[in-house]
C-alpha cells in the first residue's frame, strides 16, 4: 500500500496566525488609557479641561508679566475696557484684569485645598466606618448625621465671624463638615468591597486595617473618589466667591472673584464691567469643573464606557 504524503496546501488554517495574534496583543490598552480614550471622545469635557488650563495658565502669568499690581492705583477711576485696560479699572483706579487673575489664584488655591481636605477626611473617616462595620459604624454614621443637621453655610458664617479673616481660616472653616458626603460615598463603596476575594484573603492572611485601606480598598474606589473631587472643587469656589462676596473672604487689598463682584456690584449701574468680569469667570469655572467631572464619572464607569 502506497503512504501518503500530504503538503501544506493539504490543509486549511482555522483561526488566526502567530503575526496576527502579535498585532492583536499590541493593541490591548490598560484601564487607564481606556479611561482617557473614552475621556478624550468628550467633546463637553475637554472643552473644560482646556478652559481650566487656560484659567491657570492666565492666574501663573498674568499678575508676573503685567505692567500693574493688583494693588496699584492708576491715575483713571471706573475706566471702561480698553487696550490698555483690557477689562477696565475700578473705583480705586486698579487694573481689573491683573485684580482678576490675582483673584484666580486665590479661589483656585481655596477651592482645591478645601477639596483636597475634604476628600482626605472623607476617605479615611468613610474607610474606617465602612471596613469596621456593627456599632462603630452606626455610632461614626451618626455623628455625621448630628454634623450633617446643621447647615453648612451656617456654621463656615459662625466660624469666619469667631476666627480672623484670611485663607487657612476660611479653608479650615470650610472642611468643618464638608468632608460628610464623601465619607458617605467612600464608606458605600467600602461596604460593597469588604467582601470581595482579595480583601478576605488578604484579612486571612493577617493585613491590618490600615494596610486594607492603603493597597486594597481606596485603590478600587479611587474612581469615584477623584469624580466626587472634581465636583466639589466648583462648590467650594462658589462658596468662597459667596462668602467673600458676604465679606468675610480675603482682606483688602488682596482679591478673589467674590470679593471682586461684591465691589462691582455696588457700581453695577456705572461701571457693570467690574461685576461683569468676575462673574463671568466664577461661571466659566464652575461649568468647565462640572464638565470635566461628568465627563471622568462616564469615562470610569464600566457600563457607561461600553
């Protein structure tokens, strides 16, 4: 009996081939890149992304290259925007546009430390409650609710008329209870992780509270933690604007946005540019945050990316 021989053409290749499976892997991307694809498809998003880069940027450089200080008086009281005065000056003939990216700085710096703190409060607090669990929960759970019960403009009002005025006062009045709600978020998902595999075994395998929450808990919960940051960055400057509007912000002759529109205000019938201006900026602001952080919630949720 004659054997056989069979050749290459003999057979049918089923499925893809080694060079195509190297291509394949190639194009596998990481959490966070998929992340930042899907963030970058945001039209909305990284039109505030930009905004807010710009709004830094001017805050950086403007007050360095400009020709006036935020606190010198020109010689031309409540001039209306020219080409030398871009945004025009106030009733002290200051340069408004120089006193509005000063001001940048200073509601910029108060909003993201105010944030920051709260966020650094609210995750350890909301970590703790969330991974202990039975009475010590119930018992951190109701201080927040005894806190909660207050209203917080309320209690930054009292706070800001004790202490004196300035930046670290205001901060610190500001994350009295503004930590509460990120503690209640943090502490949610905290509860919905506790149990999962690695947790556990890593509780087996002797971890303690503190390494639980530093390598396991908040690195998985770090999505919503940076999305619940960005979006109280804009509620803190509203509150700074709103409270320095109030004047219990910044002391002359340094300026904020709120303390730039409580001043305009007053000439908003001569001089409109000076509320105008500052105005203009708290909104564009708060609106290219809220942007940006729409846009990070839908690019870290799973179910929203797909």
């Amino acid at each position: 009996m004659e054997e056989k021989v069979f050749s290459n053409d003999d057979f049918q290749l089923v499925g893809i081939t080694e060079s195509e499976t190297d291509v394949l892997s190639d194009k596998v991307v990481s959490f966070w890149q998929e992340v930042f694809l899907t963030f970058k498809k945001n039209k909305l998003a990284m039109f505030g992304l930009v905004v807010l880069v710009l709004v830094a940027l001017m805050a950086i450089f403007v007050p360095i290259f400009s020709p006036y200080t935020y606190s010198e008086q020109t010689s031309q009281y409540n001039a209306a925007p020219s080409s030398q005065f871009w945004f025009g000056t106030d009733n002290l003939g200051r340069d408004i546009f120089v006193r509005a990216w000063v001001g940048a700085r200073i509601s910029l710096f108060i909003g993201l430390s105010a944030a920051l703190v709260n966020v650094l409060i609210g995750v350890v607090y909301g970590s703790i409650a969330g991974l202990a669990g039975g009475k010590v929960d119930n018992l951190m759970m109701r201080i927040c609710d005894v806190l909660n019960a207050v209203p917080y403009l309320l209690i930054v009002i009292m706070l800001l008329v004790v202490m004196k005025q300035g930046l670290v006062p205001m901060i610190a009045a500001m994350t009295i209870t503004g930590w509460i709600s990120m503690a209640r978020i943090v502490r949610t998902e905290v509860l919905s992780l506790k149990n999962q595999e690695y947790v556990l075994a890593a509780r087996t395998l002797g971890a303690s509270t503190g390494h639980l929450i530093r390598r396991h808990l908040v690195p998985n919960a770090m999505g919503i933690i940076i999305v619940q940051m960005t979006l109280s960055v804009p509620g803190a400057i509203f509150t700074e604007s709103y409270l320095s509007f109030l004047g219990l912000g910044v002391t002359p002759p340094m300026s904020s946005w709120g303390t730039m529109a409580s001043e305009g205000a007053k000439a908003i019938l001569t001089a409109p540019w000076r509320l105008l201006f500052p105005a203009l900026l708290i909104s564009l602001t708060i609106f290219a945050f809220n942007a940006v952080g729409d846009g990070l919630r839908d690019a870290l949720d799973p179910k929203l990316r797909k």
